[in-house]
C-alpha cells in the first residue's frame, strides 16, 4: 500500500469515529390532542387549522401535503447523488483483496514443505525469482484495490451524512404529520360539535322558500366533513408509513457506518500487516535457500537409496517366483483331466440315448406299417364286393 494511501486512510480515521458515535433521536410515539398540547404546540395546531376552508374541497384534499415538500427535495437529491456517481459495491473489493492475497502461495516459500524426490530430481521446484516477480504484481494489485477501498470509504462517508439529513428530515416530517392530525381532528369535533348542529339548527328554522338552499349546504357541510375525515385518516397511515421508514434509513446507515469501520480498519492495520508478513516470507526465504540446497541433496540420496532397495527387493521376488514354477500347474492338469473324463461319459452316455431312442421308433414304424397294410386291405374288400357277400352269408 502506497504511503499516501496509508496517510489519507489515517485521516479519514476521525471522519469514521465521527459519523459512528453520531446517535440518532427516537421519533415520537402518540398524536398530542390540541385540549392536551402545551401553550407552543397548541399554537402550531391552530396554525394548521387555519389552513382549511370546509368551502374548498381542495385545501382538505391538500390538507398536510406541504408537509412534505422537503423530505421530498432530500430523497430526490439523494437519488440524483447516487445516479450521478460509481457506486460500486465496497464489498467487492474487500473481497478482492482477500482473494488477492489468498492466490499469493507463500506456501511456496516453504523450507519445510515435503516435496518427493521425483520432482527434486527433474528439478521441479518454485524458482525464487519466480516468487519475487509475483510478489511484486501482487504488490501492485494491493495499492489499486487499496485505492478503490479508500474511494468506497469516502462515498460511504458522505451516505452516512446525508442520511443523518434524511433522518433528521423524515423525523420532522413525522412530527409535521402529528401536528396535522391533531389539527384535523380538532376540526372534525369542532365540526361534529358546533357547524354541523348549527347548520340543522338553520335548517329548522329558515323559511320555506330558503330550507332547500340550507339543507344542501348542510350536505355539503357534512360531505365535506367526511373528506376531511378520510384524509385524517390517510396522514395518519402515511404516519405510519414514515414510523416504518425511520429503522429502515437507520438499518441502512448503521450497515454502511460498520462497513465503512471494516474498511478502514483493513487500509490501517490488515493490509500493512498483510505487507510485512509477505516481506517477512522474501527474507525468510533468502536467509534459508543455502541450508535448503544442502538438507534436499541429503534427502534426495536418502530417498533413492531407499527406493532402489525397494524396487530390487520386490523385483527378485517377482523373478524368484516364476522361476520356481513348474512349466504347467498341477491344478491346471487336474482340471483339463477332469474335463476330459466328463467329456468322453458325456459321448457314451449321449450315444447310448441315441441307441435306445432308434430300436424304438423301429418298432413304432413296424407298428404302423402293419395297421396302413390292414386298413389299405380292408378298404379294397369293399371296392369289390367281397366284402358285402361275406356279410350276407353270415
């Protein structure tokens, strides 16, 4: 990490203690009624009455809309900040540069790690100057994603502060609600109590030729106190809606105000601590390359006079074996006998079946040639005659 990267980290450390020990205030819990406010606040109840005209349908439609016309200048200048800049996920880039070092194997730079004689004799080791020149592109990757943390780091500063704005304006937005409500439903009993039954009051009294005229505009009167009650009723779902919203914008800033501490802490302490250690890793290597030359030649000696023992000892044992062996094996000769034996029962066996089969189909067919001789004769007797004669005479 470069040093002006560590010193701008180093400053921006007092802007991260700031915004985190900023504490929000708690918003308010229930409307004060105008009988139940103080002197100040009944006065600004009051303020608010005198914004509606029950003759004109749209100051109650409007009714508290103005309330609003701030939080909305904040939350569009918000959007407008965020489309305008590159808010790349800061958490990308942490993500980076763990990944970053993780793909550093300092494995490699391991005296100790056991490596087979096969590779060491074929010379298949990590060249050192290999592991400098990774360390080095390695190097460079930090200082650009340490970069970018540190830009993450100043834009997530800024959220923070026009969250606080956000905050404090949709709190007071809030509390505006409140004061228009009680001033509505101050009215809406100041309507119930007094204008409604004044006005059916009139109604009972006026003239014939004016009770038509009057009854309308006790219609309207009330007409007009049911949209007045409908739109009490909206601010105070919207009232709820911002209580909602309140937690969400603090959710929301406390997640940026610790990831804004995680970065920080990784610029300031990880990532130097990350650096020595790879440096460590460069020294340790260097200082150990001789001892590691001279312990490898020892272990590869050791190793292939191991081996070759092994490989002449299993070797002659695989010679020694065949030699011993007779040029058929005994169970080979049984077997083949065995075969042999069955074989040749088989053969007698089969052609004696034959024989017995053969003496009696001759005596089938001797038995049939004799019954188509009879039958031949007696159908010829009947063609002559002879045998009708032999019949009469009987």
């Amino acid at each position: 990490m470069s040093a002006t990267i560590r010193e701008e980290a180093g400053k921006a450390l007092a802007d991260v203690e700031a915004v985190t020990a900023v504490v929000l205030p708690e918003p308010a819990r229930e409307v004060v009624p105008l009988e139940k406010a103080p002197t100040p606040l009944a006065s600004e109840i009051r303020r608010r009455i005198e914004e509606l005209d029950m003759a004109d349908t749209g100051s109650i439609v409007n009714f508290g809309s103005a309330a609003q016309a701030e939080l909305q200048q904040i939350s569009q200048a918000m959007l407008s900040d965020v489309r305008n800049k590159d808010v790349g996920p800061a958490g990308d880039s942490l993500r980076e540069i763990v990944t970053t070092i993780r793909g550093f194997s300092v494995s490699e730079l391991d005296v100790r790690r056991k490596r087979s004689w096969w590779e060491r004799l074929l010379g298949r080791t990590a060249p050192f100057a290999n592991f400098l020149a990774r360390f080095e592109d390695v190097q460079g990757q930090i200082d650009d994603i340490t970069g970018n943390l540190l830009n993450h780091e100043h834009k997530l500063l800024k959220d923070i502060k026009s969250l606080d704005v956000l905050y404090e304006k949709t709190l007071n937005f809030y509390d505006e609600l409140a004061l228009y409500i009680a001033a509505g439903e101050a009215k809406l009993a100041d309507i119930d109590q007094k204008d409604i039954p004044a006005k059916e009051a009139e109604v009972d009294k006026v003239a014939e030729d004016r009770k038509v005229m009057v009854a309308q505009e006790l219609r309207d009167l009330r007409a007009a106190r049911d949209d007045l009650e409908r739109r009490v009723h909206d601010l105070k779902l919207t009232r709820q809606v911002t209580m909602q919203s309140l937690p969400s914008i603090r959710l929301v800033q406390e997640n940026d105000k610790s990831l804004v501490t995680k970065i920080n802490s990784t610029l300031v302490n990880t990532v130097p601590l990350w650096e020595t250690q790879l440096a460590q890793a460069v020294t340790i290597q260097r200082s150990a390359e001789a001892a590691t030359a001279v312990r490898e030649a020892s272990d590869l000696t050791n190793e292939l006079l191991t081996a070759n023992a092994k490989n002449l000892r299993q070797a002659n044992e695989i010679v020694r074996t065949e030699m011993e062996r007779g040029v058929f094996d005994i169970e080979a000769v049984k077997t083949a006998n065995a075969d042999l034996i069955a074989t040749i029962e088989d053969s007698l066996r089969i052609a004696d079946e034959g024989k017995r089969k053969r003496a009696a189909a001759e005596i089938d067919l001797k038995k049939m040639e004799a019954e188509l001789r009879d039958t031949l004769a007696a159908a010829k007797a009947r063609a002559t005659g002879t045998g009708d004669t032999v019949a009469t005479s009987v």
